[in-house]
C-alpha cells in the first residue's frame, strides 16, 4: 500500500496548503476564532500526513488495517474543514458579521457560560451546529428575520453538553447522562418483555432496538430543547410549532427498523409545553396548544399507536424537570414570564405580531430587526 | 444529507473512542511505556463502565451502545479485554476482539454521519 499511499498522503498535504490560502485576509475578530480553530485543524492534519507516510511506524502486517483507518479518518477530517469551516470564511459577508454580534448579545443576556459559537449564513436547510469548529449555520436570508432565531439557543445547548473537562457543566452533563441511562433502561425493559412474549412478530424487537439506538441522539436533542424553553421561553415553542408546519415529516413519527437523529416534533412540543409550564407561562402554554392541536389537525396526522410507548410521558417529564434545573445550575438566567429580557422580549413580540397584527407583521419585524443591527435601514 | 453532519456529536463520540482503541492497538503486543499504559487504562475503564446498565459517562455510554447494537456486548468476554489491558502485551484474542470494535466504531461513525437529519 505504501505505492498508493506515499502520493496520496503527498496530494493531501498539498490540498491543505491550498486550503488555507483560500481564506480571505482581514476577516476581523467575529471571525477570527473559527480561523484560528481551521487552521489548527489542518496543521494536526498535516502532522497525522506526516505520521501515516512514515514508513517504519507500518511496517508490522497487523498495523497495515489501523493504518488506512487512519488513513480514512484523515482524509475526511480534511474533506470536513474544508466543507463547514473553509467554506463559512470564503464566502464571509456582512449579513454574518451582523447575526455574529446578536448571538454575542444573546449569549451575555443568558449568561452563556462558553464562547459563542461564529455564526454563518450557508445552511443548506434549517439550523445547525458544529460543536467542534464552534460553528453555527443559519439559512442565508434567516439573519434578517425573527421568527426561526430562537433556533439558536438550542443549537447553543449543544455546545455545552459536548464540551468536555469543564465542571461549571457538570450539573447539565450529569442530568443529560442520567436521563439517557433512564430512556436506556426503559428501553431495555420493554425489550425483555418483548422476549417474554410467546409469537410476538419479530419486527417488535427490530423497532425496540431502533428505539434503543435512536435515545442516544434524541437525548441530546431533548436536552436542546428543554434549555432553549428554559431560557427563551414561549417563542421556542412558537419557533418549534412553525417549523412543524414547514416540514414533511410526521408529526408522531415512531420509527420502525432504522434509528432517527431527532425525536417527532409532538413528543418535542410535549417536552417544550412542560419546560414553559414549570417556568410560570401558564396563560402561553394554553395559547400555544391550541395552535398546535389546530396544525396537527390540519396535517390530518394522527398519534401512532406505538408513540406513548416509544416517548414515555415519564421520561418527557423527568428530562423536562431536569434539565431546566440543571439550566439553572450552571448559571443561565431563565425566562421570566414577568420581566422579559430585552432579546427575549424582541422574540417573543415577533410572534405576538404574528398572530396579532398578520397584516402589519412585514413592516413590524422589518423595525425590529433593524433595531436589532439585522437589518441596515 | 448535510456535509455538516459530519461531525456531528454522535459521529465524534465515535471518532474519538475508535481513536483510542487504533492508538493501543499500534503497540498492543509489546509491554508499552507508561504512556501507552496510561491509554490502555483509560480504555479498559470505558469498556468496564459500558459493560453495566448506568454507565457513568457520556463515553462509555456510546461504547456500551455500540457493543449492545453489534451484538458485542458477551461480558465474559469484554471483562477478559478488560483484564489484559490491565497487564503487558495484549494476547491475539484481545487485539482481534479491539480490532473488529475498531471497526464498528467506525461503521457507526459513518451511519451518525451520513444518516439523514432534520435539522436543528
């Protein structure tokens, strides 16, 4: 392999190098942390290059496989970089550099115990976070509007449940851990009664083991959620019911023989309400399901028998409790129905405007955002 | 499927476990420095936390995950893994049993990675 790899490695090495003088000089200092994190990224890619094309280290037969993992594991790690990071800071526009520094503000009014993530927009789709560049996409023209922002604080609570060896979110990371370790229980002890169960088709135990293997990811995601109610309040949930309505997929979706990455949008909405309700938004709650149970209505999507069992109310409840406690102990400042903050405030005005005033919703988010530095006048 | 899926949270758990078991695998048959030692402890403490019902970090959590859907997870076996990181070099039996939960890492890896995603 060393015919194949001694190039290749030599071509890998020559595509970082060109990687880097695609970044634009003087992007400025909202920017310049991903720069930095790209950069260093690519010099530990070349390091491992360096490594992998050292002959003597391979020699041994057994290493040949441990080799070309490696060897694989490199060449995407590069493919990555180049596709989210070196992306984000070839096409850096003035749009982010405004989003940048609401996220800067949004992250002091919550008391964000990390960096804020650089914000970019050139999502292909909806919000989404790279934990490890700390680089967050928005779709390009969702810097200008209000309504799918709250997005953003979910996609701020995944910073801090991957962040690691930091014990200021040891209360966070602990709960999330001791929620899973529930879901996994439950799980499990669903499985063992399926096994018990004499002519029971097989394909129950094929839909409980993508159940199993789906909580590893619906965790986080729940976790997510349950932080972004916590500290935005009601326009999260709003947030959460607009993109429900936007979307195909179903709305009590249970899988059957494959694991999903995101748990259905009513078992979300379950978790959400419950997070408003501990935190004193009675009157918003009420609202919000009423709107809710109209879109599901109108979708005409109905709740799947096995749903109660694939999202137990139980684990709902105990992640919804505990995750807003845990919200709390490591220093964010919750949603307060009865002094909005002035970010939050601005969110949740949005969605006021929105069912309130339809007509003159265009011209109300338009001041707003502007307001905000979103919009240049 | 979006690119920055790539390295989602779920495909990095995976990442860096599958890491950690090539990084002792490379020097598996000999008695290894104390670096290499300190490596094969902190592996052997992941796949003894996986193998119990509440594993006690988000690590071991994924391993013991991916041991249960590869059908992995015979403890007897595991807990003789677990006992030879804790000595010299590692016998054959448990360098295939690394090398073959090397791989599935990386299959999981690959299926958090690509695996299509609603976003946010």
């Amino acid at each position: 392999m060393d015919e194949y790899l001694q190039p290749a490695l030599a071509d890998l090495q020559e595509r970082i190098r060109q990687l880097k003088g695609l970044i634009p000089p003087n992007l400025g200092r909202d920017v310049a942390t991903l720069e930095r994190t790209c950069r260093d990224r690519l010099d530990m890619a070349v390091a491992e290059c360096v490594s992998l094309g050292e002959p003597a280290t391979w020699v041994a037969c057994r290493h040949r496989s441990i080799r070309m993992r490696r060897y694989r594991r490199l060449v995407e790690d590069i493919a990555w970089i180049e596709s989210t990071g070196i992306n984000a800071l070839q096409r850096w526009q003035d749009t982010d550099d405004r989003l940048n520094r609401l996220i800067e503000r949004i992250a002091r009014e919550i008391h964000f115990p990390l960096p804020s993530p650089v914000v970019a927009c050139l999502a292909q789709a909806h919000y989404e976070i790279d934990t490890k560049l700390g680089l967050l996409v928005v779709p390009p023209a969702d810097g200008m509007f209000l309504l799918h922002l709250p997005d953003v604080y979910h996609e701020l609570c995944h910073l801090l449940l991957d962040e690691e060896s930091d014990a200021r979110l040891a209360p966070l990371q602990d709960a999330y851990l001791s929620a899973w370790n529930a879901a996994r229980g439950y799980v499990r002890a669903e499985m063992r009664i399926e096994v018990n169960q004499a002519r029971r088709p097989e394909s129950f135990k094929l839909e409980l083991r993508a159940w199993l293997e789906s909580w590893r990811a619906w965790m986080l995601e729940l976790f997510c959620d349950a932080f972004a109610a916590a500290t935005l309040g009601p326009a999260y949930a709003w947030s959460h019911l607009h993109l429900t309505a936007k979307s195909d997929a179903e709305v009590f979706a249970v899988p059957k023989l494959l694991s999903t990455s995101h748990p259905c949008a009513a078992a979300r909405m379950e978790l959400v309400l419950q997070v408003l309700q501990l935190g004193g938004f009675t009157g918003d709650v009420t609202r919000i399901r009423v709107r809710w149970d109209e879109l599901v209505a109108s979708i005409g999507d109905t709740e799947a028998p096995a749903y109660g069992r694939c999202y137990p109310s139980q684990i709902l409840r105990r992640v919804a409790q505990e995750a807003r406690s845990a919200t709390q102990s490591i220093g964010c400042v919750m949603a307060d129905p009865k002094a909005p903050r002035p970010i939050e405030g601005v969110f949740s005005a949005a969605w006021d405007e929105f069912w309130n005033a339809p007509e003159a919703f265009a011209d109300w988010q338009a001041r707003a955002a502007a307001e905000l530095g979103l919009r240049t006048t | 499927m979006s690119d920055l899926g790539l390295q989602s949270t779920e495909s990095t758990r995976f990442r860096q476990l599958a890491d950690l078991i090539d990084t002792v695998l490379l020097r598996a048959t000999e008695p290894g420095t104390p670096a290499d030692q300190l490596e094969r402890r902190r592996l052997a403490a992941l796949i003894e936390q996986a193998g119990r019902d509440d594993p006690n970090s988000i690590q071991a959590a994924y391993l013991a995950d991916v041991l249960s859907s590869a059908g992995l997870s015979e403890p007897r076996a595991w807990g003789q893994v677990v006992e030879a990181l804790g000595q010299g070099a590692l016998p054959a039996k448990a360098v295939q049993s690394l090398e073959e939960l090397a791989v599935r890492l990386d299959q999981s890896h690959a299926r958090a990675a690509t695996r299509v995603r609603i976003r946010r």
